[in-house]
C-alpha cells in the first residue's frame, strides 16, 4: 500500500504529530527528476515527508506498460508502508516527477513513535486507520465516479499538476487513455 494521497494527515492531530516528528529526526534528502525513491521488487524500509517536488507511485501491469496508482507532492508522505512490516519486499515503483527535497527516517524509528503495546500486542492505530480509509476512498472512486470527476479531484488538489506531470501519467492515474484525457479537458475548457 501507498501513502500518497492522504490528505486526512493533516485532519488527524495524531498523524500531524508523526510528521511533525518526521521533521523533527528525519535525514534531508535529494531525489532527481526521474530517481527511484522505491523500486518494486526490492527491500525498502524508510518513510519521506515532500518537502518539496513530487513522486508517482505506479506498478508495470502485465503487458510491461506504466500503470500509476497514486502521487505524492508538498507535504505528504511517500512509503511503502505495509511490506516491510511482513518482511516483504516494496511492491510498487516510487518515483520523483520533478527534483525534489524529503525527509527520510527509517519506518522503525518511526514505529516507535507510533505503537501502542498492550498485554504484549503491538497496536498501530491511526496511521494504519488512515492508510485503510484512503485506500478505500480510491477504491470507491474508481467505482463510483466518472473518469472526468476523478481529473477534477486531481485539479483541485493539485492545481498545477498539468506543470507537473505528463497527461500520460495524469491520464493513467484516472484510468483513461491520453486522448480520452484530451477530451474531458477540451470538454472542461468549453464550459
């Protein structure tokens, strides 16, 4: 599971605490236009807070072609949360659409700041809540709402994405084809 689009981060005071912390302890980091912060298949145990830049979360479907499953900008967080924490290896490919600065600190130093042990089980609380509710919201979108209604979301929460990705990737994101896009924005332009 990916962390991007989590918007509730910021809703929840609990996980503004954990990136507050992330700012706190975390390592300043680089990644280059086109630089793997994650590649599916490897071992990948760190969490990032954007500072600044963006990232595309995408998988290669069965026919070797890009599938993107989510993106991160300014001030969310990018991970592969959930493998290491069964010892497995990422399973999505994370990687920066633009230059961009984060703050890297490894998941157990996090986990420390974010597990609760009682009578010697390990609860994770919110911050697996929150994964699981934005997992399900995506899920749900791409099920309820129109390709168009999907773009339109991703408008209003990242205004200036078309500066910022490729409408292949854009178009991938929401599930139609590039020239599909090209319509719903001729549409949109027309209203």
């Amino acid at each position: 599971m990916t962390m991007a689009d989590l918007n509730l981060l910021h809703k929840n005071k609990e996980l503004s605490h954990l990136i507050a912390f992330i700012k706190k302890k975390g390592e300043r980091r680089v990644i280059h236009k086109k630089e793997f912060f994650i590649r599916a298949g490897v071992y990948h145990d760190e969490i990032a807070y954007v500072l600044r830049g963006g990232f595309k979360f995408f998988i290669q479907d069965y026919r070797g072609k890009e599938q993107i499953m989510s993106f991160s900008f300014d001030h969310e967080l990018v991970a592969c949360y959930l493998p290491p924490r069964v010892g497995s290896v990422a399973l999505v490919n994370v990687q920066a659409l633009e230059d961009s600065t984060i703050l890297v600190i490894p998941l157990d130093k996090l986990l420390q700041k974010i597990q609760i042990v009682v009578a010697d089980t390990v609860y994770i609380h919110s911050f697996v809540e929150s994964l699981s509710f934005d997992l399900l919201q995506k899920n749900l979108s791409f099920r309820r709402d129109s390709p168009e209604q999907r773009y339109l979301d991703l408008l209003q929460r990242v205004p200036d994405i078309l500066n910022r990705v490729s409408i292949k990737d854009i178009a991938s994101y929401v599930g139609v084809t590039p020239e599909t896009l090209s319509r719903i924005r001729s549409r949109r332009a027309q209203k």
